[in-house]
C-alpha cells in the first residue's frame, strides 16, 4: 500500500520558507490555469461565432461570382480576368482552369472545418445541386492556381495584392473551386475578413505568456519577501534555542515582527530567565546540601570510635564510607555535567588519543581507529564523556578497541571492550544514576554509578546521545553519537 503521507514529506520543502513559496506558486499557478481554462473556453467560442460569420459573408460572394462568370459566354471571361487583374484585383483572385486543381496540404483544426461546412452548406443553397463545387483552405506558398502548375508565388505580384495577403506574414487562403461548365473549372482564392482567424481559438499566445509570467515572477519576489521577513525572526529564535541549549547562557531574541512574532519572542526570553534562575537555584541548593552533608558524615565516623563492638563498628564504617561516596558522586555529577564553556571546534580522534595515551604507556590494550572528526560542542565536558566510556571499558573489559561511524549527519565513537557485557534488559536502566550491576560491584566496589549517566546528559546536551549493544563476538560496545 503506497504511504501517501510519506511520499508528501519527502517532496515538501523541509523549511518554512520553502513550504510558503511552494503555496503560493501552486495557487498562482493554478489560478491562472483555472482563468486560462476559462478564457480558452470563451475564446473559442468567440472563434467559432466569427468563423461562421465569416463563412456565410465570404460564401455570398463566392456565390454570386460562381453565378456571374456561369452566366457570362465563355469568350469573354479571360477578357474580364486580365481586366480584374490589370485593375489589382477584386475580393476574389479569379482564374479558369480546365480541370480542379490540388490546394497543397493544410493541417486541419476546428476554425478551418467549421468555415468550410459553412461554406459548402452556403454554396449548396445559393448555387444549388447543378454546380459541382468544393471548398478548402490552402497556403499561399503551395497552392496552384493554373493548369500548367503555376503557383501563386509566381504571378506578379499585382495581380494578387488586393485579393490576398502575402505580407508580412502569409495568412491561410479559402479557395473555392466551381465547375461552372463541362472542361470548365472557376477557381476563387480569398482571406476571411479577419485573415489570421486561426489564432483567434489559441488561448497560449505569447503576449498572454508574457503577462502569466510577468505574473508569477511579481508573486515570486513578493512571496520571497514575506517568506523572509516570516521565517528569519524564527531562524533567530531556533538559534538562541540551541544557543541557550549548550550554553545555557540566556540570548534575547529581538521582539520584533507581525504581534504573533513578538509574543512568540517574549515567551521564549521569559521561559530562558525562568529555566536559567531554576537552573542556578538548583545548582546551589544541590551544592550547599551536598557539602553540608560533610560535616554531620565527619562527626558520625568520629563518633563510631567510641563503639566498643568492632562487628557493629565496621559496619557502621561501611554505610558512612557508602553515604560520603554517593555524596562526592552528587558534587561531581554537578561538576561534570553543569560546566559551562564556549562552543568550539573539537577534534574528537585527537581528544581520544590524549585520553588513551596514559593507559597505553602503562600496558593497557587499547586500539584506537579514529579518521579525522570534527564536532562543535564544549571541549572538556566532551572530554568527560569520552573519558567516562574510555574508563568503564578498561575497567571492566580490560582491553577495549575505539573506532568511528560516520552518516546520517552524525558522527559516533565506539568504545568495545572485551567484557562479559550486559543483559539485555538492563542496557536502558544502567544509564539510571547510582544503578551498578552485580558483576560490576564484583570488579569496582569504589564505583557511584553516575559515569555512564554524566556521559549521556553530556551528549544529549549537545544534540546526540549514548547508546549501549552488545557485541556479536562478546563484550559491550558503548556509541557516543553527536552532530557531524
């Protein structure tokens, strides 16, 4: 079944301005078919009513010509054709001919049909069933007017200049041909009152283009500009979005535009002062609760001493030894992931080989496979995050491989180690602050469990994401995916 929805995003622009410009040249456009459909409509009928006007006008004559020369003793008639030409000619070019003689090809239409059958439906009634007669149209430059195969190009001009219209652009001829007598053929060549009658019927005429088109590039521009003043105040907004996004540094956004745009502004820098009060609020709350915490933890290890029951005493070790551990994880969960740095270019194959270059040089089995990458982010939280995978894969897998996937507009940095990896089930709920699983505990008793939580709060930070798999061959493999 075809996803029509599909298919509409895929050929949509994907911008504002794009998808604006779009439909408001669909609707142009499809105005000015719908008018073009309806002046055609118009036009032709307009055309058809003056051909059938023209035809019954131009048959009359013919008629009575047909009638004049049959009645006139055939001795004089080239004596009155020599003396219609010598005077320019009449309405009609006049010849006789012995025999009918061809027109020459003429592609037919509906103007030229509809005057030939009111032609011949003329003729039929003024001359009547004696006189054999046909009807045609035929261009200047192919037709034959005399038995011999003389063409109307090659008379002199004079004698046709009244009748026909050669100049300047060759308009089609009705010719009419009447048997006025046995061996006796008349042949009467005119233009129609309107001699260019056939392009009355087209609705595309240049001129008409020439004004659609005008048209349309005047919408153009005028959509362009309205598109522009439309998407770039949105285009500022997305950017300070991102902007406050990483940084999280407030950037006001001018309150400029149509009111919609203004208040849509508005909202936005008073949802910035609201989330970056909260965020400071937070981070001192979280701080001064965390640090104040020290102190009682201090005062009740001391007081264990007094203890005189050892079992009851190391135990009472333990859970403060536990208690000051997740403290120091909260004060450096805040440390890693709150820092605020300028965005820069960050070359993450070389951020990757300072991290890796201590644990190479103390033995550790690390493989690094990195083509050059470049991302913008902020330098040293990127640097916790990958030291953060970096550190967990050699923990626990003892030997780690560190390549790339690039596509898609994103770039990861895979971390494999060679461990016993992760059940399934618990890929998603490890990212959860404090979680440890039993074999890790086993291999790191010190762990808080926050390191894989501060890497993916990182890179979500600056638009990508960390995801764990399990490798086919063993071991776990760790993706940090950001915007190439």
């Amino acid at each position: 079944m075809i996803d029509w929805r599909a298919w509409s995003q895929r050929l949509l622009p994907r911008t504002l301005r794009g998808r604006i410009m779009l439909m408001m040249v669909a609707g142009v456009l499809l105005s000015q078919l719908l008018g073009t459909a309806i002046w055609a409509w118009q036009l032709r009928a307009n055309a058809l009513r003056d051909a059938r006007d023209a035809a019954q006008q131009t048959a009359q004559s013919a008629a009575g010509a047909i009638r004049f020369f049959r009645d006139l003793p055939p001795q004089y008639r080239p004596l009155l054709i020599e003396q219609l030409r010598t005077m320019g000619g009449t309405r009609f070019f006049v010849n006789v001919n012995h025999a009918r003689v061809p027109t020459g090809a003429f592609a037919p239409s509906r103007l030229s049909e509809t005057v030939v059958r009111g032609v011949r439906e003329r003729l039929l009634a003024q001359v009547g069933d004696t006189t054999s007669f046909e009807a045609a149209f035929a261009w200047p430059d192919t037709l034959v007017v005399a038995d011999d195969g003389r063409t109307l190009r090659e008379l002199p001009e004079s004698w046709v200049e009244a009748s026909l219209l050669l100049r300047p652009r060759p308009a089609p001829l009705l010719v009419i041909q009447a048997e006025i007598e046995a061996g006796g053929w008349l042949l009467l060549a005119t233009t129609l009152p309107d001699p260019y009658f056939l392009d009355n019927a087209n609705p595309l005429s240049s001129d008409r283009l020439l004004l659609q088109g005008a048209t349309l590039v005047t919408v153009l521009l005028l959509v362009l500009l309205v598109a522009r003043s439309l998407t770039r105040p949105l285009s500022r907004l997305a950017q300070a979005a991102s902007e406050f996004g990483n940084a999280m540094h407030p950037n006001q956004v001018p309150e400029t535009g149509t009111v919609e745009l203004q208040r849509t502004a508005r909202a936005f820098n008073e949802m910035q002062a609201r989330i970056q009060r909260f965020v400071e609020d937070r981070e001192r709350l979280f701080g001064s609760i965390s640090h104040d915490l020290k102190t009682p933890i201090m005062r009740l290890k001391l007081r264990t001493e007094l203890l005189d029951d050892d079992a009851v005493r190391a135990d009472f070790h333990e859970d403060l030894d536990e208690l000051d551990m997740m403290v120091k994880g909260a004060l450096q969960s805040v440390k890693d992931s709150d820092v605020h740095e300028n965005l820069a270019e960050v070359r993450l194959d070389r951020l990757v080989e300072r991290l890796t270059s201590a644990a190479l040089a103390s033995g550790a089995k690390i493989t690094v496979s990195l083509p050059p990458i470049a991302v913008t982010g902020r330098p040293l939280a990127l640097k916790r995050a990958l030291g953060n995978l970096i550190d967990n894969g050699l923990r626990y897998g003892r030997e780690i491989e560190v390549g790339a996937e690039l596509g898609d507009g994103k770039c990861s940095v895979l971390v494999r180690d060679h461990g016993p990896g992760l059940p399934e089930d618990s890929l998603e709920e490890i990212f959860e602050p404090y979680v440890r699983l039993e074999h890790g505990r086993a291999l790191h008793a010190d762990g808080s469990g926050l390191g894989l939580s501060i890497a993916r709060r990182i890179a979500r930070e600056h638009g990508g994401d960390v995801r764990l798999r399990n490798h086919p061959d063993g071991g776990l493999v760790a993706a940090l995916s950001l915007p190439a």
